[in-house]
DNA sequence: CTGTTAGCGCGTTCAC
DNA sequence: GTGAACGCGCTAACAG
C-alpha cells in the first residue's frame, strides 16, 4: 500500500503538498497538482482513512439506533438515512437494541471511542440518567421517540395530533367503543399517541377504558391473539385503534378466519401506512407517517451538529396524516 | 478527552503496560494491573479507536453491499448480519447500492481505503472486471448472489433446487402452462432459478415459453401489471410462477378486484416465504430460504478470511424447502 | 506558493 | 515483569 511518502516522492515534492492536492486547498500551482495527481494515480494511492480520522479527530461515520431492523417503520427510516448519509460522504453503522438497554449502551460508546462522530437514537431503551452522560462524547440527535425536557435536538412527528384524528374519525364514524393497542411500555411515542386518543375520547364524553387496552401488540401474530381476546368479550368493542398495520392486519385475519365481516362486525385502524395496509383485504385505514422526511432530517441535524457544536437545538415536528380505507368504512351506526 | 498517557501518569506506571492492561496481555502483576483499572475508571478513559486502528491495521468493521433495504429479503439479512457481527465484536456499515453500478464502486473503495476489515457482496451490479481488483485490498465474501469460476468465498442457497421443486409441484398439480416472473437481469440467483424451472419443465416434455415470461417484476405493483398482462392474453396460463412474495401478493390482489378466484382460475406461487404471503388471501404457496442462515454464515466467513487471509475458498450451499399454501392448492385440474 | 517539523493516540519491538 | 522509543499515515502550524 502506498503511503502519501511514497506519492510525494514520486512527484518530487513534499508529503504537504500531495496533502494540499488531496483535500483541495487552494495555493498549489496547477502544474504541480497535476504532478501529484499522475503520481497518485501511477502508484494507485488511496488515502488511508484511519490515519485521517486519528489526525483530525473526525470519522464521516455515524451511527443510528433502533429496536430491529425488519420492522418496516425501521427499515425505511434506514433506508432514507443511509442515502442521505451517503450523498452528504458519511457512512452509517446500523445498530440494533432488539429492546435491550445493555446493548443500547454498548453502542452508546462508540461515541467515546470516537468510532462515529454522531449518533442517531430512533428508540431509547434506557432511562435518560444513563443516557445523558454520552451527550459530552459528540452529538447526538433524537428521531421519532424521543425524551422530555432534555436539550438535545429532535425530530419527531406529532404523535398526539396523529392518535387524535384516527380517533376522531372512528367516534365521527359512530364508534362509541374502540379497543386500543399499542406496544413499547415507555415509548413517549405510544405515550402522546394515547393522549391524543383519550383527547379526541373526552371530547366525546367517553372515558378510556382499560379493559379495552392492549398493550404488547408488536406483529401480526400478536394481532391474533388481540382478536381471539376481543372476541371472546362480553360486552365488544365495535371498533379497534391500533399502534400498528401489522398488528391491525393480524386482527383483520384472524377475525375474517373466524367468520367475522370487517369493518361490519368490527372496523380496525392501522398506523403507519406500510405496504401491508394497501394489500390486505380489506384494505386498512391508516395514519401515515412521513417516515424519510424524518429520517433525512435527522441526518442532516446530525451532520450540522458535527460541524458545529454549538448547542442550537433546532426541534422539528412534522405532522401526520388520516389515510381512510376499507377496513373502517361505511359502518357508521351508532352502537350504544 | 484522556489518553493513554494520562493513566500511565496517574496510575504512576509507563503507557506500555497500561496497554497490556487494556488488551488482556500476560505478564502483568495483578497489583499493578488493579492500579491501571482505577486510573482508566477514574480518569473514565476509553481507548481512541482511530488510533488502534491505524497502529493495528484494523478497523472491527465490516460493509455489507445490498440493492435496498426495504426488500424485506435484505432487512432479515442485514437483521441477521448486524447480530452476528456485533456478536463477534464487529461493527456493521449498509451500503446501498439502489442497483447503480457507480454506487457499488464507490462503496467497494472502503475497502481500499481501509475503513473496513473486508466487504460482503449480497448484490453485484458491475461486472466482475470492474469489482476483481478490489480483492486486493481485503477480503471480500459473496452471500446469495455469485459470480462463477472466481475465486471469492461464497455462501449461497441451492436456487437451481428451490426454482425445480416450486416448479415441479405445480406440474404435479396438473399445471401445464405456467407463467413465469422474475426480476434482476443480471442476477445469477435468477438465472438458476430459472434452470430449476426449466429442467421441472423439460422432465414434462413441456419447452419454455418466452411469452410467458415476465422478467422486471419486483414488487406489488409490478404483480398487479403482470397479472392484467396475463388477464389479457388470448392463451392463458393456468397457473404463476413469481420470483417474489411481493409479485405473487400483487398478482393475487389485482386478479380478486378482477372477480378471479385463486388459485381456481389462476394458481400463484412466490419465492421467499416473507410474512406477507402469510397473510393474504389466499396464503401463498412459496420456497423458504434460510436467510438468517446464510447472514451469519456469510459475516463468520469474512471474519475468518480477516483473521487468516489465507486462501481457503471454502464455500457452503444450503437446500431450499417448499411451503405449500392455499394458493396453489386444490385445482389439480389437467387443462391442456 | 512550498517544505520542514510536530504530533494525533496507540501497540510493540527491544533492552533492562 | 517493565519501560523507552519508534512509527502507523496523515494534517497543520510555521517558516521561508
């Protein structure tokens, strides 16, 4: 492997100014950069990244947590952060929680390794006080769940407005009684989304009812056994909101295998507006979140903060949308 | 931030055994070995990680090369991927490659550069001209797609098999016009698929039709094009054969808005035996390929070639396995 | 405009 | 068992 020795060798000049020429500064004659630039090509060198990242204490590398990767609400977030990582010349590490706080904070230090020059945390698994003492290590920048009263800067989606207009429109489609599922014990995200249910509740005059709540609904399998639980109630819910498309689609299969009508004998919502909620049958009413406009966002705060650490905490918050399907559609009678 | 100095200072001892503390070496005292771990913990130092992997020569990370990662293929294996490599201490780096070949180039010089210890390749779009002299800067390993007659480590999945016993199970079923989807033009996991379908076929006496063949197919909206193609066609086949649950899901969406019963009218089998072809209706008849398998197996192949770079092409095959569901099932009709 | 010189933080021969 | 000294490859003063 050639070293930036060898190249200004080559060229009959000095390791500065090949250094010059690689990261284009200006006061090199044209005519020796062209020098530089034929000896670098003859000699096939590269740069050594390593030695680079230890001289100017900076990587191009960040990293991102989340739970797990084959969550499409994950995946795509990943995916629209890594292309703008990649067109901003970082790379991104990906690492995966699967909901463990040991782990998350084993990533945590790649910070304090200075292995990354930032992280990005879509999910937090541990409480702040654990969390905090990182933020002196480099930036770090919150997207999608998030923490309260906490100075970092986040970008996030309007949880509560997002549960409250899927709500409404159940209540304004006649619903009196909506199950709730939800998952993520301490995610502020599934926290505001239940405010805005209960709000859009209250304006009702209905108060939440926690025998209708569901609360460790992840996957499609878990949407099964939330449907065998509804259906062998007394007194039914008429309706469903649920946290997730996946597990609406698992309610939707499992009371369609049992013979019910959806939305006739039960009308269920989603959240998230992912591939499966347009396939099943019925198709599933959904909120659909702006996933890699966050995700780019995030990057881009990041990369801001990075090159200036000034503590600017820029928060964002965008807002989401009621997409309307079959799944809930034109069962509008009122059942008391 | 503290360096190593600084312990050696504080704990009254030489910056060379405070690194033999750091990495496990023998030939310490225990007394002076407690002295550093006091200085490391009060000073709350940490190792810098550029400056080991300069010293070193290595990096703990790995890139792993896919078209996207929302194809749910990809996501279970980078899932899979990411777990194993962190298992075994390394960090994971996706790259996108979004099927552009400048793209591909452009991440493979991380390995040039040294910012990673070696590349998995699940996706090739250059030809393999253009990624050969890549080699020579670290190891890298092929898992899924491969190239043949090179000398790279590889891990893949019997395709040819997977493709003849889908194939050869509708013909069992009485099918004898079957259509044919597939996408990735280059891709060599297609064309052996391709084979498997081929030969199911010729064992019929039965010769592959090119009008049947649907060859960019690669997601849900795509399936739901075929099947108005196939709906239109004067000679219809009785029964698809689709590179992917996605196509296959598209394929069956569209015929049901068209009044079509599946699989009585139309038998669908996919590839890959994703959650979506769990789900829908009809649940769809596939091949299970054991990504997690192949994930773990291809990232402890490259750390193996990191840590012994000798050349010991050792590469591993894994069989395909049909899953048979409610799509294709029951319509064991001959139609000549 | 260009070259000389000093580290960035660490691991590792060698001597002792 | 331990420490002094060198260099991994590069960038950034500082002179000139």
């Amino acid at each position: 492997m050639p070293t930036i020795a060898d190249v200004a060798k080559l060229a009959g000049l000095s390791r500065t100014t090949v250094s010059r020429v690689i990261n284009n500064h200006p006061y090199v004659t044209e005519e020796k950069r062209k020098l530089v630039q034929m000896a670098m090509k003859e000699l096939g060198y590269v740069p050594n990244s390593s030695a680079r990242s230890l001289r100017s204490q900076r990587t191009k590398t960040i990293a991102v947590l989340i739970p797990r990767i084959m969550n499409p609400f994950f995946s795509s977030l990943i995916e629209a952060m890594e292309m703008e990582a990649t067109d901003r010349g970082y790379q991104l590490i990906v690492c995966q929680t699967h909901y463990s706080p040991q782990r998350e904070l084993n990533y945590m230090k790649l910070l304090q390794t200075k292995q990354v020059d930032g992280v990005i945390l879509a999910s937090i698994q541990n409480e702040w006080d654990m969390l905090k003492p990182f933020l002196e290590y480099g930036p770090v920048v919150m997207c999608n769940e998030f923490e309260e009263n906490v100075n970092v800067p986040v970008v996030k989606l309007n949880q509560l407005q997002g549960g409250y207009i899927l709500t409404k429109y159940l209540l304004q489609q006649g619903h009196r009684k909506i199950a709730y599922c939800c998952g993520g014990y301490r995610s502020n995200v599934a926290r505001y989304r239940e405010k805005g249910f209960r709000k859009a509740l209250s304006e009702y005059g209905i108060s939440f009812d926690e025998t209708l709540a569901f609360r460790n609904a992840y996957n499609i399998e878990d949407g099964r056994t939330v449907f065998r639980e509804i259906a062998s109630m007394s007194s039914k819910p008429s309706a469903v909101f649920s946290g997730g498309d996946e597990v609406a689609a698992g309610i939707i299969s499992e009371a369609k295998r049992q013979g019910w009508r959806i939305p006739e004998d039960l009308a269920v919502a989603g959240f998230d507006n992912q591939e499966i909620s347009k396939i099943i049958e019925p198709t599933i009413t959904t909120v659909h979140q702006p996933v890699e406009l966050i995700g780019t966002t995030a990057v881009n705060m990041l990369i801001k903060q990075i090159h200036s650490p000034v503590h600017t905490v820029d928060n964002r918050e965008f807002p989401l949308e009621l997409i309307e399907r079959e799944s809930t559609r034109g069962n509008a009678v009122i059942r008391v």
